[in-house]
C-alpha cells in the first residue's frame, strides 16, 4: 500500500498535477522514513526489471530538490540509526 501510494505521488509529480512544494513539504520526511528504512534495505536489492524501483527513485530525486541539504542528511542519519538499533534490537531478543 505504502510503496503503490509514493508511486502515485510520482505520477502527480510528473504530470504536474499538485502544487509540489507543498507535496514535498507534506510528505518528505515520511517518505525518506520510508525510502532509508524500508526500501533502501530490503527493497532495493530485488529491483531488476522493476518499474516501481525507477518511480520511487525518482521522486526521493524529485524531494531532494524541494528539501535543503542539512534537512536531507539530518533524516538520512536518523533512519539509518534509527533501522541499526532496530536491526540490533531483533538481533539479541
């Protein structure tokens, strides 16, 4: 559900059919949740001849131009720790 919703949102940016700042300003920082957490890690390996993986980097390339470098890599960091103390949590219960 996650992934088909950004993919849509993609088609929006493409096609010009929202305000896309606003789009940005509305969902950057859940999409990069999403785009570090989940897609990056388990995701993104399996993406031979799949559409969706091109869509889903294209809109984290369409955020990137509405969200500032320092923003961008604050969230960058935060899910990465966040995804490594998860990954650390599932490991020793």
């Amino acid at each position: 559900i996650i992934l088909r919703f950004y993919q849509r949102l993609w088609q929006c940016f493409y096609y010009n059919h929202l305000d896309k700042q606003l789009a940005a300003n509305l969902f950057y920082e859940n999409f990069y949740w999403y785009y570090f957490i989940s897609f990056e890690k388990s995701l993104k390996p399996v993406r031979d001849d799949w559409p969706a993986y091109q869509e889903i980097v294209n809109l984290k390339c369409k955020f990137r131009e509405y969200t500032s470098e320092l923003e961008y890599l604050k969230y960058k960091k935060k899910y990465n720790e966040k995804y490594k103390e998860y990954m650390n949590n599932k490991v020793t219960n």
